[in-house]
C-alpha cells in the first residue's frame, strides 16, 4: 500500500463514519455539511467543452478480486481473505478458517480507510460489515451485487478488520472503542481500471476549492468549498464526472447515502487513483 494510500481523507474523531451490515442496516456518524450547490447552480461546460465520456469498466464474473493474509498482533496469519464474484457478478468475502483461541464473539468489516490499530476500534469511513466469526470454519459473506456497490467496483476497500464487539451500545456521541481488533488483513485488488490522468485547469465558478498535490505536482485531493458544483469540478480537471464519482468511491453524505449528482462543503474528494 502507498504512502498516499496511507495518508488520503483524514477526518475527525466523529468523522463521517458508514457501517452497512450485511442486512443493509446503516449505522455511524458523520460530519454536519449541507450540499456545496443545488446540482444546476452553474452552467454546465459547452459540447466542444466537455471531456469524454467516461464509465468504469464491468467488473469480472467468477474471479477472485482481491486477497490477504489476516494477521494478528504479533504477525501471525490467523486466516486468509479473497473478495470474489459469481457468475451473476455478486461479490462475497470468503475467509479460510480463523485460527484464534479467542472466546468472544467476532465480527468483521470490510474498510475503505486504511490505517486500523490492533486493540481499541472506532471505524473512520465507509464499511461493509460482517456477521459473526466462527472459528476453525471456513465463511462465506454475500456483499451484495456488484452493481450494488459504490462505483460498481469494490476495490475502493483498502482493508479487513476482525474484531471483538463491545457489549453494551455507547451512548449517543460517543468516541471511543467500538470493540477489540484481533485481526488486519491489508487487501492487494487484481481488477485495475485505466483512468484518465487529471490535470487542474484553475480555479473558477463552482469549482473554487483548494487542491492537495502528489510530489510529483499531479493532482491528489480536491477540498469542496460552498457554490461547488460535480460538473464544474470534472470541467476544471478536464474529466468526466463519473472519474471524480469514481476515483472518491465511498463518499458519505450527512446522511449516510451519497447522492452522486451532488457533492458537499467541506468534503474532499480523490484525485489520484492511487489514492483511491
């Protein structure tokens, strides 16, 4: 995993934090930010103006997308991961057996922010959670279908996290341990999409923000600032907008669910697909 990879989307301790569990119960907190703009608050860029159309490719059917070794604290594997899809192009996350000695209950997530600690957990960003673990068996999860999913691409996930549930629900505001990590797996995706390379075209009407870049000079992050518009944005760095939808996989709105025609003040979206 990159250094960029490590360092993208920092947020605070009650930053926008997604857990859908298997289910598709939605549960987290999240920042307070309303859309930046209404999506028609600017005029969008002329036909000779446009960049390209441009849409992820499909996701392959009865292929092994990504894998990992699950480690525990000192190192060790515990389990193996692969993020998979059938015939139907449903994904699953299919576990070897977990080689634990742990008594409690254990549950997992699947992570699109890098970074987890072993011990105290308080998941950053959006998850795809799991039920629970049984030990010494070989699981299966079902994600969903693949168009289910952010993008249509899972690759957006950086990591698995198995951990020990809390017992008690914290109280409303609360910043501290969700339960204990025993077990990290940073996940390698084989399916690569070819992405159009972004270049800042300056500041203007509804894309006004400020832009982090790589050391090489290339654009990294975009900080959303009120009156921004997704169109505006795509048309200063000459894309689609579905490359900005794409390369920010995973974004959260104050209420859980992105609306992907909108983006809001105070978010940052991606730039860089190592950064994705």
């Amino acid at each position: 995993m990159t250094a960029t990879k490590r360092a993208r989307r920092r947020r605070s301790a009650c930053a926008a934090a997604v857990i859908m569990v298997l289910g598709w119960g939605l549960t987290g907190c999240s920042p307070t930010i309303a859309p930046a703009s209404p999506p028609l608050a600017s005029s969008p860029p002329s036909a000779s103006d446009a960049a390209p159309a441009w849409q992820p490719q499909p996701v392959p059917a009865d292929a092994v997308l990504a894998s990992g070794p699950v480690l525990d604290a000192e190192g060790a594997t515990i389990a193996t991961i692969e993020i998979v899809t059938d015939g139907a192009r449903n994904a699953f996350a299919r576990f070897s057996r977990l080689d634990t000695s742990d008594p409690r209950p254990l549950q997992g997530l699947l992570r699109s922010t890098p970074g987890a600690q072993y011990g105290c957990f308080n998941s950053d960003g959006y998850g795809l959670g799991l039920p629970s673990f049984t030990p010494d068996v070989a699981q299966e999860f079902p994600l969903g279908r693949i168009d289910q999913l952010p993008s249509d691409d899972p690759s957006f996930l950086d990591e698995a996290v198995i951990y020990a549930p809390v017992t008690t629900v914290p109280p409303e505001g609360f910043d501290g341990c969700y339960g204990d990590v025993i077990g990290i797996a940073a996940l390698s995706w084989t399916h690569e999409q070819s992405v159009p390379r972004l270049t800042d075209g300056g500041a203007r009407q509804g894309a006004s923000g400020s832009v982090s870049v790589t050391d090489a000079g290339t654009p990294l992050f975009y900080d959303v600032v009120p009156g921004d518009t997704l169109t505006n944005i795509a048309e200063r760095f000459g894309v689609d907008p579905a490359v900005i939808v794409y390369l920010s996989a995973g974004r959260i709105s104050p209420e859980g669910i992105v609306d992907d025609s909108l983006v809001y003040a105070g978010e940052r979206l991606v730039l860089d697909a190592a950064a994705r």
